[in-house]
C-alpha cells in the first residue's frame, strides 16, 4: 500500500489513468455490495415485521380461543370435601 508521501509523487499519466481506473472498479465493487446489503436489509425487516405480526395474531387467537382456568372447575355446591 502507499503511504502519504508516495501518494505526493508525480504520476504519469498511464499511472494515472491506470489508478483511476482501479479506484473506479472498487467504488464499483462497494457500491454494489451496499445494493446488495441494503436489500437484504429490507427482506430481514420484511421478514421481522411479519413473524412480529404473526406473533402477536397467535397470541390474540390464543387469548381469546383458551377458556380461562376458572371454567375448567365445576364448582358444584353439592361437592363437599372432608
């Protein structure tokens, strides 16, 4: 890699169409992977607002499906316990 100082010297112009030229390519290669990581980040966020609402319907199901513990007794008043 270059240090500061190197980076001060005067470049040809072939070294420097070829430089400019590599620093494209990667700029290229970043921008991609920021496309690329960016949708995945949208299909992660997709992904976790449906299972959070998915989630929270079952738990509504459930709360409204589940008799509660009450009513599974039968409190007969002719029962009676010695």
């Amino acid at each position: 890699m270059a240090s500061v100082s190197d980076a001060s010297l005067p470049l040809s112009a072939g070294e420097d169409m070829f430089e400019l030229h590599v620093v494209q390519l990667e700029l290229e290669t970043v921008e991609r992977q920021i496309r690329t990581l960016l949708e995945k980040q949208a299909e992660l966020c997709e992904r976790q607002t449906a299972l959070e609402t998915s989630r929270a319907d079952a738990h509504q199901s459930s709360d409204i499906n589940m008799p509660s513990r009450a009513a599974g007794f039968n409190l007969d008043s002719s029962v009676h316990v010695y």
